[in-house]
C-alpha cells in the first residue's frame, strides 16, 4: 500500500497546479525560436526524456528544467528548503536529477546536442541568451 503524505489541503491545490508542458518558460523559447525561422517538436515523445523543444532536422534537444522539481543548487537548496515530507522529496528530486543524467546520455548516444535551461534562471531572466546558445548549437550543426 502506498504512503499517505502528511500535506494541508492548500498545497495539495497548489501542486496540482503545476504544469509538465506548456510553461512560461517553454512557451517563451518556443515562440522566439519560432520568431527566428527554427521549426521544431513540442514534448517530441519518439525521443527519451520527451524534450521540451526538438529540432528534428539539426538533432537538437532542448529541455527547460524547473528549478524545484530539476535540482537547481540542489545541495544547498535540500538543506534549507525542505521541511514537510523531508525525505519524499529528496527522493523524488535526486530520482528526477539521476533520470535526467540518463535521458540525456542516451540522446548524445543517439547523435543529438543536448541543451538545458533553468526556467527561471535563464529562460525567463535572458530569454535572447538562450535562443543565442540554441542557434549557436544549430550553425555549429551545419544546418
């Protein structure tokens, strides 16, 4: 039988509120790549780890990591951010970090150019730098 979690109805609410496509921060990308001539998949679900954006045509898979759910300063973030259901969330987030480190080995082994993104961090913050760094990923493919 699975673990009930200690949880107030308001963050219950709260996480079921939570996207897995279709963020701020992918729609943005999405949008100003679309704006520069890149034509791509969304969630392209032939590939592992489903990538955010995949640019079929220059094999280049672009994830747009959430900062909580990702890791983001993971070390320093589980000592000071956790407080309910402590070691749920260690779990699932260092399971989440190890899945992403296998998903992309496995597309790299396939021939594709990884490129992640913190959402927040990066995509938000500097939107331009990213499309920078994805259509520098795309010259250098040839395409």
């Amino acid at each position: 039988m699975a673990k009930k979690l200690k949880t107030t109805p308001y963050r219950s609410k709260m996480m079921s509120k939570i996207k897995s496509k279709g963020g701020k921060g992918e729609t943005l990308l999405g949008k100003l790549l679309w704006a520069e001539g890149v034509r791509y998949r969304r969630n392209y679900k032939k590939l592992p780890g489903k990538p955010d954006i995949a640019i079929t045509k220059s094999k280049i898979a672009v994830f747009i990591d959430g900062e909580f759910w990702h890791g983001y300063d993971w070390e320093n973030q589980k000592k000071i951010r956790l407080h309910r259901n402590r070691e749920f969330w260690i779990h699932k987030i260092e399971g989440n970090i190890q899945r992403d480190k296998k998903e992309e080995a496995e597309l790299i082994k396939m021939g594709w150019i990884v490129l992640r993104f913190w959402e927040k961090h990066e995509v938000l913050k500097d939107p331009q730098k990213c499309v920078d760094v994805v259509l520098k990923a795309i010259k250098s493919k040839g395409d």
